[in-house]
C-alpha cells in the first residue's frame, strides 16, 4: 500500500493544481447565461437587444450604373425588331405572291 502513495511526487499535484487554477476562470466566463435557458431563447434575447445594422441591406439607386456582360443592342438590332420585320415580310411576300391557278394540259 506505500507504493500507491509513493507514486504521486510533489510534482505532479503541484502540476495538476496550477492546471485546475487556470481552467476556473475561463469555466466562470463560459456560465454567464441563466440556466435552464434553450440556446435559441439566448439568441433572440441577444437579437432584440442589437439595435438595427444599416450595413447589413444595401439597396441600390435605380439609376445605379451597371455593368452587363454585352452591350446593349440598338433599337433597330433588338431581336425582338428583327423578328417582328421577318414577320412582315414574309407577310407582305405571301401577300405579293400570285394564287395559283390550275393550268389545263390538253390531255384527256
């Protein structure tokens, strides 16, 4: 039974009572809540105690400059313009066109 009581050196407790020492002030900063509270219940309360960020949403002029990955196409090279021009011509070519007319062969 000497030998279990011989193991532990002076040493050693000195050791582990300076390590015990430097973990109480950091366990005493970590219970600053009141118990039994949920961490989503400390949360809100931390929320409504914020005031408003006004960094946080960034809404931009309307007149804002913006960059665009091509430029913009004239009014008269639009797709839309291009599309509703081939539209009229084809119109104004089936418009143009003859009806045909059937043509007698002389064949009986």
């Amino acid at each position: 039974m000497n030998t279990l009581t011989c193991k532990f050196s002076a040493a050693s407790i000195a050791t582990s009572l300076l390590a015990v020492a430097l973990c109480a002030p950091a366990r005493a900063q970590q219970n600053d809540r009141r118990l039994g509270d949920h961490p989503a219940v400390i949360v809100q309360r931390l929320h409504a105690q914020q005031g408003y960020d006004y960094a946080s949403k960034f809404y931009p002029h309307p007149a804002w400059l913006y960059l665009q990955a091509e430029a913009p196409h004239p009014m008269n090279e639009h797709p839309a313009v291009v599309v509703f021009r081939r539209h009229q011509q084809e119109a104004s070519a089936a418009a143009a066109k003859p009806p045909l007319e059937l043509v007698a062969t002389g064949h009986r």
